[in-house]
C-alpha cells in the first residue's frame, strides 16, 4: 500500500475525526478552516468567525444575542466552578447561562488555537442554553467538546482531554432528576 502524501492527510484527517467523534456529515463538510481566524482584529470578530463555523458545524441555531464575555483568574474560575466541577480545576472557560456570560480564565490569548476552541466551547454552551432542554448541565459537555476536538482538528490540533472522565461528567446524576 502506497502512503498517502502529506497534503492528502490534511485534508482527509478532519473529515475521519469528525465522523469518529459522531459529529457526522455537518462537521465533515465544515472540514473547511473559519476564514482567518487568525487575524481577527477583536474578540467580537472572532466571536463572529467561530459563530460562522458553528453555523455549519453543531446541530444548535445560533442566538440573537452574543454572549458577555469576561477575563477572569484560575483563582476565580475554580471558585466559581466548585459545585459543578466534575472536570476539576484545569478549567479554562465557563458559561453561565443566567447572564449569558462566558469566563475566559487567564492567561487567554485569542492568537492561540487552544485557547480559541475554549471560546468556541462556551460559544456552544451559548446556543445550547435555548435550543432544547437539559436534564442536567452535564450533558452540555460532551457534544461542546467533540465540535472543540473536531475545530482544533481541523487546524492540525488535538484537545488535550481525558474522553473517559469528559463522558463520565456528562451524566447526570441521581439528585439531577426532580419528580414531576
């Protein structure tokens, strides 16, 4: 068998990661990188630049409204996380949907692929928030972070995650269920 050149995997790899992670045909086709998102001149631009690529990409319709989006200490996030946090402290962004916030944890650099698919993650807890009903915020997580895995893939990256302990804290739990 005949190696396949490297230009070829390039354009293959994400198309195949997409399909392992069950996003299906939508992220495959969205196998095209967001236009410079690298050179976006602001945060709200590359907020605009990822919300393109959720259009194509997740299953959720995007929200009239973007969300706030504020910079805040590792200190501050794990406070703010101590009752949800399944994942643990290594947290780099939070949505809370009350306010439609996102917290970016310092230090953040929109420049950097990692710390822009946080910002997509939470993008997609944005428009998770409205389109359907949640049993319990836990189930947000797994879908948010295969489109992360899925847009760093695209750019030659891979989310650094443990997937066991991702789909573990994806479940709900006995006190998350309410009689009717």
């Amino acid at each position: 068998m005949l190696p396949l050149p490297r230009f070829a995997l390039a354009r293959i790899a994400p198309i195949v990661f997409a399909f392992f992670l069950g996003l299906g045909p939508a992220a495959a086709d969205a196998a095209e990188p967001a236009p410079n998102w690298r050179h976006a001149a602001s945060l709200p631009e590359l907020v605009q630049i990822l919300d393109g690529w959720l259009d194509s990409a997740s299953p959720w319709p995007s929200r009239a409204t973007p969300p706030r989006i504020r910079m805040i200490s590792p200190q501050r996030a794990l406070a703010m996380s101590a009752g949800e946090g399944r994942l643990g402290a290594n947290r780099r962004g939070l949505y809370d949907p009350d306010t439609q916030t996102i917290f970016l944890v310092r230090p953040w650099s929109m420049r950097n692929p990692q710390d822009a698919s946080v910002l997509l993650h939470e993008l997609a807890h944005h428009r998770q928030a409205t389109a359907r009903h949640w049993v319990c915020p836990g189930q947000q997580e797994l879908p948010a972070y295969r489109l992360q895995a899925a847009w760093l893939a695209e750019r030659g990256e891979s989310i650094p995650i443990n997937w066991i302990a991702a789909t573990l804290a994806g479940g709900c739990r006995p006190d998350d269920f309410h009689p009717d």
